[in-house]
C-alpha cells in the first residue's frame, strides 16, 4: 500500500508488531542480513543494504481496510464509495472510510506499480488461525492450541513454519492439509474478505482464488 505514494520512496518501511497480547508479540517482523549490531542495523536501514524486507499480515485484515457500514451490510472499495459520493444507499449517512480510501487520496502510482515495488515484504496469517480452518474449531479452543503447540515443538518458530520450513517436514509433522495450506500462502493464493467499519477481514486459505 505505502509504495503507491512515492513521497515515501526515501523511507526504508519497518514493521513491528503491537504489543496488546502476549500470543501476538513478534507476529511482524522486520528482516535483516547484516550484522547484528546497532551500527549493522543502523547501515542496513539507512542503506537498504543488509535490509532484507518485512514480514506482516495481509492488511486486509485489518477493521477498517475497506469503506462501508457493518449494521448496513455495505462494504465497498475506494471506488465504489467515490462513485457513490461516499453515501450509504441503506440509512443515506455518509460511510465509514477505511485506510485504503486515504492512501487512495494519497497515492499517486496505480496498485500494480506499488506491488511491484513491494517485493521486499511477505504477507502471513496466523498459524492458530490455519490450524483453525482445518479444523474448523475457534482459534481458543483446546483442539487448536494443542496442535500450534505440538507444530511449534516438533517443527520450530512459528515464522520459520509459516515462510521457510520445507512443505515435506510440514506434511509428516502436521498434515496434508496444512502443508498444502501453508504452500498456498506461501504463494499468496489466499482468500481475502476485506474487514470495514470495526468488523475484521478474513484470510482463508482453503479457497483459491
Ligand atoms: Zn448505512
């Protein structure tokens, strides 16, 4: 999204992860083949040598990604609201704007042109919430945490499963049903419901689209 705005083009883009939940710390990540050092940091930021990009979750996840209204059940994308004077056709109030609606504003590259300046970044989701699909059982059941535990033993961190572990080691730990899951990821073949007005997007990645 950023790279849509070439007034960002100086800025070397990090990311890090909030800190509201102890399960969620290190979900994002920033990526560095340098020198572990403040200077080797320090170069690698500044240089974009030794940078080695990000990793994060799809920003369509997001509450407020998209435009819309939850309790009117209209969700729109940037275009939509502006075809639509940003009007809500159910209640005639005006639509809760989402972040892609600003860098919309902002932007000044079309989409294609800022994904391909983006290559540095690899988009997650979370494991608890893939073994969760498979299983079809809440990201909180016993089910599920026991599962993302017994992976992360057996398997190693759960970024390392989710981008670099090979499929092979995955499907005779995990499953067939995982490792294809985490091949599609890996390969952005996900399916995206974008979040709008306080309601969460989902990521499946059962389904190809
Ligand atoms: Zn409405």
């Amino acid at each position: 999204m950023n790279r849509r705005c070439s007034f960002l083009d100086p800025f070397t883009l990090v990311s890090n992860s909030d800190a509201h939940s102890l399960q969620k710390l290190g979900r994002e990540a920033t990526l560095f083949d340098t020198e572990i050092s403040f200077q080797g940091i320090y170069n690698a930021l500044k240089t974009r040598d030794g940078f080695a990009g990000t990793i994060e979750f799809f920003p369509q996840e997001g509450k407020y990604y998209f435009d819309g209204h939850r309790k009117c059940d209209i969700c729109w994308n940037p275009v939509t609201t502006i075809d639509n004077n940003s009007i809500c056709p159910k209640c005639g109030k005006p639509v809760t704007k989402g972040v892609m609606y600003r860098v919309t504003e902002l932007a000044d590259r079309t989409i294609e042109q800022g994904i391909k300046l983006s290559e540095d970044f690899y988009s997650i989701t979370s494991l608890i919430d893939i073994i969760s699909e498979i299983t079809n059982k809440s990201p909180n059941s016993k089910t599920v945490q026991t599962e993302y535990l017994r992976l992360i033993e057996s398997l190693g961190a759960e970024l390392e499963i989710l981008l670099n572990i090979n499929l092979s080691d995955i499907k005779t730990v995990g499953g067939k049903e995982l490792s294809e899951g985490i091949k599609r990821l890996r390969a952005g073949y996900v399916s995206i419901k974008e979040g709008f007005d306080g309601e969460f997007g989902e990521i499946k990645i059962k389904t190809k689209t």
